[in-house]
C-alpha cells in the first residue's frame, strides 16, 4: 500500500470519526482542521490545572482520543490496518509530547498565557 493510499485511509477514518463526534466535545477540547494538508488537531487544555496530577492525566485523555479520532476508522479493520492506525495514532502523540511537557513546565507560572493554550498534533 502506498503512502497516498495510507494517507487517505487515515484522512477519511478522521472524517468518519469526526462526523460522530459530540460537537460539545469537538468545540470544547478539540478543533480538527481537515482541509489541511495533513490533518491536526488543537487540544485546549486552558480548563485544566497542569500542576496537579488529574490535571496532566486529562490533557493525556485529550491528546489520545483526538489522535484516535483522527487515526482510526471505525467498524472492523483488518490486521494491516490496525497496525496503521496504531502507527499514525503513536506519531500523532509523539508529535505533542514536547508541547505537553512546555505547557507542564509552565503550569503555574504563566496562567493567564494557559487559559487559551492548545496543544497541536498532528497525522504523520
């Protein structure tokens, strides 16, 4: 399977997976912005307190039900394209684990910066 092919698998579960989506839940923690070249996802975490633990495990919740959103397809998949899904979702989280740690690390100290904060991630 090709690159492009993957892509638009990935691309379409995302769509799939966002048209069942509460919209209080997309409008509230996540904006996904699909006509982009590679899709992402904005993860607000301005409601959380970053310095206490139920606050980083949340924002953890977010970061993985946005990149499963935008990964996986829904219904039944074969083995191949679970592994791909399971590969994008991996990359997607990685690619917000340095803007989960920054925005830790400020917990606190830049509140009022916090209270429109988002995280991005994005498909590989």
């Amino acid at each position: 399977m090709t690159l492009v092919k993957i892509s638009a698998i990935a691309f379409a579960a995302a769509m799939t997976t966002a048209a069942f989506v509460p919209a209080a839940y997309a409008m509230d923690e996540t904006i996904v912005e699909a006509n982009t070249v590679r899709p992402v996802a904005h993860v607000k975490y301005g409601d959380l307190n970053l310095a206490s633990d139920a606050g980083v495990k949340t924002l953890h919740g977010r970061v993985r039900r946005a990149a499963n959103a935008m990964c996986f397809e829904g219904g039944r998949q074969d083995m191949r394209r679970d592994a791909l899904s399971m590969e994008c979702r991996n990359a997607a989280i990685a690619s917000a684990a340095p803007q989960i740690t920054a925005a830790i690390n400020n917990a606190g100290t830049q509140v009022a910066a916090n209270a429109g904060g988002a995280i991005t991630i994005a498909m590989p």
